[in-house]
C-alpha cells in the first residue's frame, strides 16, 4: 500500500500535519463573510475552554459555519461523500444541542467536542473548498473576519483536554465510559479519541493516553473509513501504544503491538521500531499517581466525608428588624470556623439581571503571584469580571443584605467578581486571606469574610470544599455560603483552606464578595483572650 494514496483532498489532514490557523480564518471568511456586514458582533478575546458562556459565543459561530456550508456543498463535485458524512455528524450534534442549549454545553464531552471540531476538523474541511473566484471575496474579508471573531487553537484545545482528565482524576470516570457515552454526553470518534490520546502523552499523563489510544484503535476498527485509512493510522497507533507500553515497562505488550503491525503492513520496519525502543531506559519512568491531599480533596468534591455533626436549619431574624418579615434560612455545615449556607437570598430574575451585565464582559481569571501582580495558573480555570455597588442595583441590593447579615461597613467591602467555570473548571483549595501579597485598593486590612452566592444548579459536581474541616458546599442557585478568613484576632483562620471542584456537568456561576477587615471593630470586636489556635507563622511558605 503506498501511504500518498491518503491525500488531504480525501481525508482530514488534521492528524498527518500541524494545525494551521490561518485555514480556519480562510474558511470563516469565505462563509461568513457576506453576513458580517449584516450580523455585526464583538466577541471578547477570551479563552473558551474555561467558560460555558464563551463556549455559548463558539456554539454560534459553529451553528454560522453549519449554515453557510449547506450552500457552499452544492457546489463540490469532488469529495461529496466525506462532505455529507461529516455534515451529517455536525447536524446531529446540533439536533441534540438544540434540545437544551444550556445543558448540552454544560456536559464537559459535548464541549471538548465543540472545541475540537473547532480547532481541527473544519480547518480540514478547508482543505476541499477549491473555489478559484472566491479568494478575492475571502482575502477582502479577512481583516473583517479577524476584528470580529476570536477563535480556538492548540492551546484552548489543550485546556479542554486536561480539563477531562481533572474530571476522570476526581470523579474516578472510567475511560471506557467518557469515550462511549456512558452517562456523559454522545460516544466520541476515534478521530476524538487519538486527539485526547496526544495531548496526555505531551503532558507525559501516559496512564491516561494508554487507555485513550486503546479507545481510539478500537473505534477506528470498528469505524467505516476505507481499509487505506485504517490501515495506516492504525499502524501510527499501534506505534505509539507500543512505545507507551514500553516505557511504562509492559515489554511484552510493547512487542505484541509491534508484531501486530505486520499483520496489516508485512514491510513495516519494526526491527528498526525495536531498536529505537529498548533505547528507552525504564528506570526515568514515573507512573502518576494522584498524591494523599489530592486524594482527599476527591473525597470531599465527591460528596464523600466521615465528619458527623449534629447539625439542624434554622430561621434568623433577629440581626436586623427588616428580617422580622423575611427571616434568613440558615443551614450550618460548621460551628468553628461558622461555616454557613444561606437558602434563597437571590431570584431568578436577580441572577438573569447580573448575567446580563456580564455577558461579553469575561476574562480569564488569576491568581496572584507577587504582590499586585497575577498569572493564569490551571489551579484556577474559570472567567471572570467585576461589579461594583454602584453599577447595577441587584448588585447594590446584594452588599445591604450582606450588611444585614454581619452588619459590616459596606464601604470597605471589595467589588463583587462574577466568575464562570467550563471545562472541569476549578480552583484548587486555597486561602482567601493574603497575607504579605497586599490587595491593589484603597481599602482597608485583609479579607475578613467571604461571601459566594451560587448563580446556578451544577447538575453535576463544582462543590466548594473545606478540606482542613472536612466539610463541602453543594451550589443551589440563589443561595449563598459565608465563612470568616481571620480569627477575630485579625490573624489568619487557616482552617478556612477551600476550593471549587471541578464541573462534571452543567454550568457554574458564582458572586464572591470579600468584606475587609478595617472599621469592623462594631460588627466584630476582639475576643477577652487569643482566639488563634495556630498562628500565620506555621503556614508554609
């Protein structure tokens, strides 16, 4: 079999060759262009992978794309079975979508095949568009095209990746169930299965891109693509398992794959393949292993722990008159540190109100590094913006509750942040007190409290969790969990270690509000003695 026969113009090349941008652009512009001037839209320059909402913005261009290139398909004589196959696909995926916008997006596989689709197969699809008379429409538009759409690469794809392997690492999800469906959302293609498989080798997670080629093999076989294509990417797999397999020191099961390569391929250089893998010393190798706290940590993002308290609901009233006709519904996850849920203190058309003034408004958020200086970190993927008092009345509503509440001087209270989780979106377990990193405000002190008010019902995992007090959060839209950061020593309460686990399905907005500690010596006096049973000094640096 001579391997030229597989040409770009009668198989995605996506997996041959790198990816290249520019083809996606050439392709939008060719399709999009004559709505441009009739649709226009600026799109953020913001990640997609991290943020169900930008993942909303990429489902649009896609549904664009779908729709032009009905009209563009009548047109091609050459290679209209892969056309219609592949549209086929993409139009069942949109039936399903369109089923339930909010919850096929949130299903963390349906995403990751969104963006994948994205970032691979229609810049394959370009390949075949050999329309002479439209590349000077395509290249006048292409200015056009680039101010108003931001789109994925290798990079957004990467993040959705690893976003699925923080999903299997947590919620102990089975390979064989990701790839086929098994409760999470449509089975993938080998296509899907190969690209995942990659990008766990690059990240050296071997265990992961073991059993994700194995899937990818499986599903081809199993496929309709003609005995060329099967043939030789069947072949490329078989390689790569037996590489894996070897430096993860299955030699036998190295040699097994090897030997499989004959059967299809009789002059495949395999003498040379074995060479070059007993080069490979078993000694560097490393298997993952998920360590103790992350272990933990799991547990709680599962809803599993062992702490017992005995703990009830209850009304309040009695911090603020106003109460009196609408008491607070209070549910107590821990008496020391006071941590508590509050029921139903946002409605339904508070939150539409607070999701309208963020939409477009997203961006990737940081984590601090230095003092006043950030850095995105995949401990923390999520988006976010800010949201003063003053800006919007719900959010100016939301301060005075926190107000009756605690009673707090709402003037030394930061902005709100409204963030949105994607992909496995999360936020490692961290401390919301900072120490010597300062805080870039005139406000005063550290972050005495924090307020979450949950936005949304997470279908599906985002439980918030406090590791050193073993106890977890569960979101409830409208609700809202506080907990103190400080002792009232104003030293730092290091029980108060908590993290956003990561989104299995659905979509996750939060409302953080951090108080500040300055001029709250009314609402929250010192104590006679030393509250604080370990002091800031024993944290590790």
């Amino acid at each position: 079999m001579a391997y030229s026969s597989i040409s770009s113009s009668s198989y995605p090349v996506r997996i041959i060759c790198s990816f290249g941008f520019g083809l996606v652009g050439l392709l939008l512009v060719l399709l999009l262009a004559p709505t441009l001037h009739h649709q226009p839209r600026t799109f953020v320059s913001a990640e997609f992978y991290s943020s169900v909402d930008s993942l909303r913005q990429l489902d649009g261009i896609e549904t664009l794309l779908l729709h032009s290139f009905r009209k563009y398909s009548k047109g091609l004589q050459d290679e209209i079975s892969t056309l219609r196959r592949f549209m086929e696909r993409i139009k069942f995926q949109h039936k399903k979508a369109q089923e339930d916008v909010e919850d096929y997006l949130g299903n963390p596989i349906n995403a990751f095949t969104l963006i994948e689709r994205m970032v691979s197969e229609w810049s394959d699809v370009g390949d075949l568009l050999k329309f002479e008379d439209s590349y000077k429409e395509l290249t006048d538009s292409l200015t056009q095209l680039e101010e108003n759409f931001t789109l994925p690469d290798e990079k957004e794809l990467k993040g959705a990746v690893l976003g699925l392997a923080r999903l299997q690492d947590t919620y102990g999800i089975t390979t064989d169930a990701m790839a086929n469906g098994k409760g999470y959302g449509l089975p993938l293609s080998w296509r899907e299965c190969y690209e995942l498989a990659t990008v766990f080798r690059d990240e050296s997670r071997t265990d992961l891109a073991l059993e994700w080629l194995e899937q990818a093999y499986d599903k081809l076989q199993a496929s309709k693509e003609t005995k060329d294509v099967k043939t030789y990417f069947g072949v490329q797999i078989k390689e790569t398992l037996a590489l894996i397999n070897q430096v993860m020191g299955n030699v036998e099961k190295a040699a097994q794959h090897l030997d499989d390569i004959l059967v299809d391929e009789p002059l495949h250089p395999t003498k040379l393949t074995k060479k070059i893998l007993s080069r490979y010393s078993l000694e560097t190798f490393e298997p993952y292993q998920q360590s103790e706290t992350d272990r933990l940590h799991a547990q709680l993002c599962r809803g599993e722990t062992t702490k017992k308290q005995n703990l009830s609901c209850y009304l309040e009233s009695s911090s603020h008159p106003f109460l009196t006709l609408a008491p607070l519904q209070i549910e107590p996850l821990n008496l020391d540190p006071f941590i508590r849920l509050y029921h139903n203190v946002l409605n339904d058309r508070q939150i539409a109100e607070l999701f309208n003034y963020a939409e477009g408004k997203m961006f990737r958020s940081r984590v601090l590094k230095t003092p006043g200086e950030g850095e995105v970190s995949e401990i923390r993927v999520c988006q976010q913006t800010w949201l003063s008092r003053f800006e919007n009345p719900v959010a100016g509503m939301m301060y005075r509750l926190l107000h009756l509440i605690t009673g707090f001087n709402i003037t030394n209270v930061e902005s709100m942040q409204l963030a949105n989780y994607g992909i496995g979106g999360l936020y490692a377990p961290h401390h919301d007190f900072v120490r010597n990193y300062g805080l870039s405000s005139n406000l005063v002190g550290d972050r005495i409290t924090t307020s979450m008010f949950y936005l949304t019902d997470v279908t599906e995992g985002g439980y918030t969790i406090f590791p050193e007090v073993g106890v977890f959060a569960k979101p409830t839209k409208g609700s809202m969990v506080m907990w103190p950061n400080l002792h009232k020593s104003l030293a730092p309460d290091v029980r108060t270690l908590h993290g956003g686990c990561p989104v299995l399905k659905g979509s996750k907005y939060i409302a953080n509000i951090w108080s500040r500690s300055g001029f709250q010596d009314v609402a929250m006096p010192c104590g006679l003695v030393d509250d604080t049973f370990q002091r800031i000094d024993d944290l590790p640096e």
